[in-house]
C-alpha cells in the first residue's frame, strides 16, 4: 500500500498544475476536469490511508490478544511502529468497541 501513495499525491499535484494553467488561459472546461482529477487523488490518499490504519489496527489487536498488558512500547517495537502509532490505533479499536478498558495496555 505505501507504494500507492506517492502515485496518489503525484496525480493530486498533476491536477493542481493543470488546474492552474487552465485557469490562467482562460480554459475553465479543462480547468474543472484537472480540479476532478484533484479530487480524485485526494480521495485515493485518503483510502490508502484508510487501509492502512485498518492494516495497524488488525497487527495491534492481534498482538494485544496474545499478550494484552504489554506496556505501548513493547507492543510499538513488536509491530514495528512507533508508540504513538500505537496509541492511536488503540484508540481507534477502543471507540469501535474492540477493545474494554481491561485490555487497554498500560503506558
């Protein structure tokens, strides 16, 4: 997935150029297809993103199935993140009701 990204920002800043220069000659047909195209990467990053806060999530829920008292530090290494990755992600199976306070980590 982080190989789609910069393919993602690449299409995103074609866009912004053509968008620009269509915009400064005049050529508001073109200009509103490249702000389409804009849009289009923008939502192609934000999906790439999507999946992978979903990929880390599904590590670090696993990872606290095994072992659910690890200190974050532990857990960040083990998944090879950073800790605030992790708390992140904890957060975000703990609002989706994945995780009870019982099996949050400690700091």
């Amino acid at each position: 997935m982080n190989n789609l990204f910069p393919g993602a920002f690449v299409v995103t800043a074609a866009g912004a150029v053509t968008a620009v220069v269509a915009a400064a000659q005049d050529n508001f047909g073109l200009c509103a297809a490249a702000l389409v195209t804009v849009a289009a990467g923008a939502v192609g990053a934000y999906l790439i993103s999507r999946s992978q806060d979903a990929a880390t999530d599904r590590a670090v829920l696993r990872r606290l199935q095994e072992s659910p008292h690890q200190p974050v530090e532990v857990l960040a290494n083990e998944v090879g993140l950073r800790p605030a990755a992790v708390r992140l992600s904890i957060h975000r199976l703990t609002k989706a009701g994945m995780l009870t306070p019982k099996t949050v980590p400690t700091e």
